[in-house]
C-alpha cells in the first residue's frame, strides 16, 4: 500500500510539471519564442519522462501510448496533459518549412487524445474538440 501511494504522489508531480510546462510553452509561444519554448519542453521531458521530442517522433503512435502508459501507470490526466504540449508545439511550427514535423506531431497527438477519450468514463469537450482541430488541419497539410 506504501508503493502504491509513493507512485500515485509521483504521477500527480509529473502532472503538475507537465501543466507548468504546457504553461510555460504556451507563454513562450505567445511571446513568439517558441524555439525556446520546444527547447524547455525537450529538455523537461528527457528528464522526467526520458523521452524527448525527436524520440516522440520516431515511435509509432502505438509505442507512445505504451510508454505513456507505462510511465503514468495509466494516469489519462497526465496523457492529456502530454497530448496537450504536442498539440502546442505542432501549432507552433512554421506550416511550410517544417510541414512533416508538424504532421507527425499532429497525428501524435491525435491518437493520445483519442486513446484519452477511449480510457475516460466522461465525455470531455475540450478533447473532442481538439480532436476535431488536428482532424480539419491533417486534411489541410494533404
């Protein structure tokens, strides 16, 4: 029961610093430092969750759910929260000279948010939507 409530208190951590960096990428961007927004968001990630973005771009949307699910033993608040910097950062990318990056991210996302609305026993409306957002701009990058 000990080790069961120490990995539940260091889920809710990695999500606070999660939220805070989702924060932070999202103060960055819109003072139009992305670069050094995606660079926080890299580093941060390699060092809690010992993944960083060009390694969430060579995995399959399958391997990244399972790292995630390893990693947050399955915490869907936590998976949205990651889904929700990748988001970020594929809005942030400059639609013409990082095109591919941009969908890769996109479509990343996508299948977390998903997975997110499979696992949950509510309907979410900001993920439905979200959803629905990377949807309309996959088909617009075809």
């Amino acid at each position: 029961m000990v080790y069961r409530d120490y990995l539940k208190r260091q889920i809710d951590q990695l999500g606070q610093v999660l939220g805070k960096l989702l924060a932070d990428l999202i103060g960055l961007k819109t003072q139009g430092k992305v670069e050094q927004g995606i660079e926080i968001v890299s580093q941060t990630l390699k060092n809690k969750l010992d993944i960083d973005i060009e390694e969430i771009l060579s995995l399959t949307e399958t391997e990244l759910i399972e790292k995630l699910v390893e990693k947050t033993e399955s915490d869907n608040l936590v998976i949205g929260i990651f889904a929700d910097i990748i988001f970020e950062i594929a809005e942030s990318l400059d639609k013409g000279f990082e095109k591919e990056k941009r969908v890769q991210l996109f479509t990343k996302s996508l299948s977390l948010y998903e997975y997110v609305e499979r696992k949950n026993a509510n309907f979410s409306f900001d993920i439905h939507n979200k959803i629905e957002i990377i949807k309309e701009e996959l088909k617009l990058q075809d």
